[in-house]
C-alpha cells in the first residue's frame, strides 16, 4: 500500500502544527512520500510565507528595501526550528537564499524557497530523506510540463528512498530554473508523484474535513459529501467552492486513484474521497450545491432566429473580439442568452451591446444585471425523476424568481440563473429540501 500525502500550509503553519503533521505520517506506515506546502497563516491576520517571499520579490525589483519583510520570514522558519528543537542550521539555507538577492533575482525561484525551507525542516524532524522538486518536476520550454522526463525522475529518485519529504509547488526548466506552478501548485506536485508511483491513494491534507454539500457560510452546518466524483467535484469547484488546485485533478484522474481530502485538525475525520465512479450507498439525488454572485445576462430575441445560419457565430466573435468568456448559453427557438461574469465584462458592456445591435440586429435586446448563478451537482440526477421539479419547488414556495435555467448535456448539474438578493436565501431553500 502506497499513500501520497500533502500537506497544506495551514497544516505546517508553525511548530505545533508540524508536530500534527508528523503523528499523522507516524500512525500509517503507508504515508511514504510526504509532500509539503510553505507555512500559511497560524490565525486569521496572519501572512502566508509564499505571500511575503512575493512581496519580497516586488521590493527587491523596485529597489525598496526587504531587510523588513525577510525578517519575518526568517523568524517563522527559526521560531519553527525552536518549537521542535531542532539541530538544523536553517540559518545557513536562509544566508544563501539572501546571498542572491539582487534586483533581477527570479521571482520563481524566491517564491519556491517557501516550500523548500519547510520540506528540509519536516524531513530532518521525520528523519527522512530530502528530495529537491527541482530534481524530479520539469518543464518544457514552453512552460508546460515536461511528462515524460518527469515520470522518469520521479520513479528513479524517489524509488531509491523508502521515506521522503518533498517540497510542493515547483520544478526546473530545462535550462535548470526554478519554475513554479500557479498559486496553490504544491497539489499538483502530490498529484503528480501519485500519479507516476501508482500510489494507491492521494492524501490532501488540509485545514477542512473535505467537501460540504453548501458553503457553511450560507448554509448551517451543511451535510459533509463523504464521496464525490471528479466530474462533480470540477463542476462544483468551478462554482466556487474551492479545497484543491484544478490542476491536480487531472493527472490522479487519469490514473484512476482516488483522492482523500482530510484534516490535519482533525484526523479522525474520514474526509471527503474523490473518485471516478460514484460509490453505491449514498442515495441523495443531489451531491452539493455552490453558486457565485455578479454575473450578467445578455438576452436577444430575433423573429425567426432560428432560421438565421451563423447569428450565434456572430454573437460569439463580438466577446471574442473583446476577449471576454461566457459561462452559459441558453437558447430558445426565437431567444439567446449570453451569460458573463462581470470581472470579464469590466467597462465592456456598452461597447458590447453597441455592436450586437448593429451586428446581429436584434428586435429586443435586454440586459439584466447583479444575477448569481447557483449550480445543483449530482451525478445520479440523471437517474433520478423529479429533481429539477423538487429544485424549482423550493425556489417557487420563497418566491424567488428564477431568470435562467441551464443543464448540462451531462445531467450532472442545473444551472439556475437568480438575482444576487436572492441568493443566500435560494441556496439555502435548495439545501432543504433535500435535506429534510
Ligand atoms: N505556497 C504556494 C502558495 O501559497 C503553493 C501552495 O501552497 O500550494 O500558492
């Protein structure tokens, strides 16, 4: 049995945490190869480490002195090595990540040290090997990944150690730099190693005991989803409710291994497992429901639409034009939708509507803004009568008023279209009434 766990920053956030850290990698001899985070937040106000090596960075470019910032950089890491009384001579990795520093020092590679200061404390607390992702995670010139040379260090590095600690977040280019993956990256480093050690499950853990059916900041204590696929879970994720980098979905997909989402707080709780296939047992029709705010629909209506070859064409290259993507497009056999979520439309609108007049020449054109988008997930919808009956039910008894429906060809989700006012409310209609 072979187990990749990663460990989020909250979950390494300061001695403490790191001691939760290497109990729960203690407690199952499976949980061979660990791969880490840089220190997050300990408390609300806090700074994350990554966040201060940025900003670090800035100031470097601009000439402005980091004397400040690095300072605290340093004394998490050294507060750290006290809390665990540790014999590591952090000081001597952090002189030489200062000895570079200089105005064109590279951003990646100052960001990347988060995650490989913290990967040399938890390893030399575990007493396992350290292993440099900049050894075993490669990149193509182009910035995309370099798989096959990846797959092959992966298997040779790692192979040759039983126990290892691995730093999360980046690789090297080919021309030997530090590259690092966006923001949130080191999920897909756990994700890769996974994927090409064949492990038998992927670990994430985090500061939440996985996936809950509603955002609990709408809905009180909403229902945890003890099992989801990964088709919900993107649906779901892209709608808002975020634990994992989308990027670390896919190579662990592929390989078919599940991941387990659990909480470094809280390590009796089983956590959410994603998989492929829905397990049998759960009976909810519904797996969770997450929505976003500030959207804006565009609807046309045309007198025979339907019979206009190329209206949509010409619809769509205006937002091309205009380097806007859409969310939806509902049609009718007379009526078109666009809907567009304001942080792309910003100032565009007008220049937008201006042209579709004149391009597309439609009889009506209305715009309706402030409208959130809500989706309802759940991959055995598509099985199950009545769902979308019991969804607009609930919505109808509180009198909202639903602007948009959409479903995906899938039938894994329905996409309801209400105004931003409305939303908490519907959000939380919709979690009753399959949860009563
Ligand atoms: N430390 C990096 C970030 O904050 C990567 C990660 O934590 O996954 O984005």
């Amino acid at each position: 049995m072979l187990k990749i766990s990663k460990f989020g920053g909250t979950s390494l956030s300061e001695g403490k945490q790191i001691k939760k850290v290497a109990q729960i990698i203690k407690m199952d001899n499976a949980r061979k190869y660990v791969v880490v985070s840089a220190p997050g937040k300990r408390w609300n106000e806090d700074n994350k480490i990554t966040d201060l090596l940025y900003l670090c960075h800035a100031h470097l470019k601009y000439n402005v002195p980091s004397g400040e910032i690095f300072n605290m950089i340093e004394e998490r890491y050294k507060s750290i090595i006290e809390e665990l009384n540790l014999d590591l001579n952090i000081q001597r990795y952090l002189d030489e990540i200062k000895s570079s520093f200089n105005k064109n020092i590279s951003i990646d590679y100052l960001a990347s040290r988060g995650e490989y200061l913290n990967a040399l404390i938890l390893a030399e607390y575990l007493g396992y090997d350290f292993i440099d992702s900049k050894d075993i995670i490669f990149f193509n010139m182009n910035g995309t990944l370099d798989e096959e040379k990846t797959e092959r260090l992966i298997k040779e590095k790692l192979n040759k150690t039983d126990r290892a600690v691995i730093p999360g977040f980046y690789g090297s280019t080919p021309l030997g730099e530090v590259k690092t993956f966006t923001r949130g990256g080191s999920d897909i480093t756990g994700a890769l190693i996974s994927r090409y050690l064949k492990a038998d499950i992927y670990e994430n853990w985090t500061d939440v005991s996985g996936f809950m059916m509603a955002d609990p900041r709408i809905v009180k204590n909403p229902k945890k989803i003890r099992n989801i696929t990964y088709q919900e879970l993107r649906e779901l994720s892209y709608m808002g409710a975020k634990v994992l980098h989308d990027e670390a979905i896919y190579p662990v997909r592929k390989a078919n291994i599940p991941i387990n989402i659990r909480n470094t707080n809280n390590p009796d709780d089983i956590g959410t497992i994603i998989t492929n296939e829905k397990k049998n047992g759960e009976n909810i029709a519904i797996t969770g429901i997450a929505g976003r705010k500030e959207f804006t629909v565009i609807g046309l209506q045309k007198f025979y639409m339907n019979n206009e070859v190329g209206f949509v064409k010409k619809l769509l290259s205006i937002l091309e034009m205009y380097d806007i993507t859409f969310e939806h497009i509902p049609s009718g056999i007379d009526t078109v939708s666009i809907v567009i979520d304001d942080e792309f439309l910003n100032g565009k609108l007008e220049k937008i509507i201006d042209k579709i007049e004149k391009s597309c020449e439609p009889d009506r054109i209305d715009v309706f803004k402030n409208i959130a988008l809500i989706a309802v997930v759940g991959q055995r919808m598509a099985y199950t009568p009545g769902v979308s009956s019991r969804i607009f039910g609930a919505l109808g008894k509180e009198g909202i008023n639903i602007r948009m429906i959409d479903q995906g060809s899938s039938e894994i989700n329905i996409i309801i279209g209400i105004e931003d006012k409305d939303f908490e409310k519907a959000i939380n209609s919709i979690y009753y009434e399959f949860n009563k």
